[in-house]
C-alpha cells in the first residue's frame, strides 16, 4: 500500500503543474477601464436632442423615429474624475440618448459615438414614459431585455409620469439617479405607498399570463422624483390604461396585504382630531366562494401597530375606551381606502391587479379554467366583501401597553 502511494505521489504533482500551465485567464476579458457601465434605461417618445440631429445630418441610417432610449453609463473616468474634483456642477454618471425604431440598433449606436462598449450586466432600473406605454406593449418594449442574457431578471421596471428620462437626472452632486430610485423601492417597509418591486421576470411571467398588474409611477421636478401611485397594465393589450393615486394604490396593499410598514391617519368622529396608526404587521386573506355559476370573493385584513399620534384632547392612551375607538377609526380609513379602489378596478378600468384570479386560480383551478380567457370582465362584476381588523397593541413611550 506504501508503495502505491509513492508512485501516484509524483503523477499527481505532473498533472497539477500540466494543468497550472494550461491556465490562460478569461479569453473574453475586458479590462474594466475599456467598459461603460450601464446601469439605467429610459423609454420615452421620439425626441431627437439637438445634438442628436447635428451628428445624425452626415449619414443618418434607415430608421423610423418612435422611440428615444437614454442610456445612463458609468465609466471609471467619470468615476475617477468626480472623486478628484467634486463640486456643484460634477456630475457622477454620463447619460447619453439615441432616437430610433430598434432598442438593440440604438444601443449598438452608441458604439459610434463612445469608445467604451456598453455593459448591461449591472443595469438596476429600466423607465418607461406613460405616454409610450399607453402607445406600445410592454412585450415589444422590453422584449430585448427579456431575450438578452445581459440583462439581470431582478433588473426594475417602473412608469414616469413624464419624460422617463427626466428620472435619470439629479442636481446633486455624487448622487446616481438610477441608484436613486432602487434605493427608493426599497423602502416598503416605511410606507404602503410603495408597490414591491417589479422585476424583468415577474413582468414576463405576468404577460404571458394576460394578467393585468400594476407598475410604480415616478414623477420627476427639477432633478428631483416622488413615487406616487401605480399605472395600470391591461392583461390583454400589454399597454397602460390608466393610473391609480396614491390613496388607491395604499388601498391595493391593504388587498393584498403585501405592505410591510406605513401608516393610517383618520379622524375623531367626537372631535374631528386626527388619529395616526402605524402598521407594525399587515395580513390579508383573500377568500373565493363559489356557488353553482356565481363567484364572489371574502377579503379579510388584519394588522397589529401603534397609536404613534395623536391630537385628540383629552385622549387618555392609558384607557382601554380610547383605544378601541381610535381601532375603529383606523379601520373605517383602511375600509374606505380598499372600498374606493375597488370601485376603480371593476368599473372604471375593469382589471383584477389585486390577486383575486390567482386565489381563484389555486382554491378552485376547474372554475378558473373557465373563466380566466375574460377574467378581467368577470372580475369587474364579481361580488367582493371586506372586513377590516386592527388591533393597536402599543402607544409609543406615552404609556406602556394596552392591557
């Protein structure tokens, strides 16, 4: 047995050197300081810069102008250059635009006018404007990014109210736009008022599936943006019907009971004072009941939280009286907001972006089977009833808890 070791011993050495020498590194290797790094899209309506139409008056390829893509780059001389010289005006990323039909031929483009290849392998956000999802489905909007490998599937997709490039500009010097709004979504747990976010992959999964759903709305002031409600995708067309404000997209969450932070202000019915309840939990059981031919749907929400305001005087948080009054006057706030976006997504734009088909679809796959071809006109006559429980367990370091 010793002397089988010994021999193996010195072959073993011969293949590891063979195999040292064999190494040569990545073939396809690129230096980082040869790359741009993309890490944010805007889709919005043709809109050739000034620029643009300058370089394009020589010899402009055969195109038709639909679309202007703004690509915002990061390259290490950018980088570099604002580390060493940071200022008012210094500006920490590049973004540069192409007008055209074809989003792969305009970002093959931008190899004619900057020596650095774009990579989309960090691209963190994709935008697109209102008035060009309204106009174009998502599914040729995006289907680049959905067949090229270079995209990440967790790369974001959400809605600009205006111009999606406007969101892709900031006035604050260091601060990256696209960097900007991911940081954005990420604070779900401070608001309802925030949609989760919406992925490349969930956003195919749902057109294949025809399911409307809804998508972020970013509005964008001076080099500043807000979240503020949700555009509605129509399953069917792929294209935006409308929107929902802030209070109906607050409403959708507490459906779904996706909501992980946030608060509800309501109003003493005695004194008109106002009350604020701030979510530490929020739970939603959506119910389907089926009888013959007839669907109808039981919602169920329950959340626990704080009283963390409150303005009514006197208003003894000590006392167990108070306390269930200021319950009921939450839950009357979480009841109006679901009542009212409900009325919005079965009667004005007739799309279920709440979940209702899917709990239909997993409690009941043999009466899904035959209605999910309409679902969406289906839903919007489907009989819905909700019931709302909060239960206020703690008043912050006015008192200790409710007993």
């Amino acid at each position: 047995m010793k002397q089988t070791h010994k021999n193996i011993r010195p072959l073993f050495v011969s293949l590891s050197v063979l195999l040292f020498l064999s190494l040569t590194g990545c073939w396809s290797s690129h230096e980082i300081e040869e790359q741009s790094l993309g890490i944010g899209m805007a889709f919005d309506k043709a809109k050739q810069s000034s620029l643009e139409k300058k370089l394009n008056e020589q010899g402009e390829y055969s195109k038709r102008n639909l679309i202007t893509a703004t690509y915002q780059l990061i390259t290490p001389q950018v980088a570099s250059s604002t580390t060493k010289q940071a200022g008012p005006q210094q500006k920490s990323y590049d973004n540069v635009s192409q007008t055209g039909d074809s989003i792969l031929q305009m970002t093959r483009e931008l190899s004619l006018i900057t020596e650095q290849p774009l990579t989309a392998h960090h691209m963190k956000v994709i935008v697109i404007s209102e008035k060009l999802a309204k106009s174009h489905g998502l599914e040729q909007l995006l289907d680049l990014n959905f067949r090229d490998n270079d995209f990440r599937p967790s790369c974001i997709v959400l809605i600009s109210n205006g111009r999606a490039s406007n969101t892709l500009e900031t006035k604050k010097a260091g601060e990256i736009p696209a960097f900007r709004l991911v940081g954005i979504v990420e604070n779900t747990f401070r608001t309802s008022r925030i949609l989760p976010p919406m992925s490349l992959i969930k956003i195919e999964s749902k057109l294949n599936s025809e399911s409307s759903f809804l998508l972020q709305n970013v509005l964008s002031v001076k080099g500043e943006v807000k979240f503020a409600g949700a555009a509605v995708i129509k399953g069917k067309t792929h294209k935006m019907t409308g929107t929902l404000n802030e209070e109906e997209l607050e409403g959708v969450t507490w459906i779904t009971g996706k909501g992980k932070g946030g608060v509800v202000k309501s109003f003493d019915k005695e004194t008109g004072q106002q009350i604020v309840y701030e979510i530490e939990s929020m739970k939603s059981t959506i119910i389907p009941r089926v009888e013959g031919d007839s669907i109808s749907f039981d919602v169920n929400i329950e959340s626990v939280g704080r009283l963390s305001e409150n303005w009514v005087v006197p208003g003894d948080t000590f006392k167990n009286e108070f306390l269930k009054k200021a319950e009921k006057s939450s839950e009357k706030e979480v009841k109006r907001l679901v009542g009212n976006v409900l009325e919005k997504m079965q009667k004005e734009y007739k799309a279920d972006v709440a979940g209702f088909g899917n709990r239909l679809r997993i409690e009941h796959p043999k009466v899904w089977n035959k209605v999910k071809k309409d679902w969406d006109q289906t839903f919007s006559e489907t009989p819905i009833n909700y019931d709302v429980k909060i239960t206020i367990n703690d008043y912050g370091t006015s008192g200790g808890s409710k007993k």
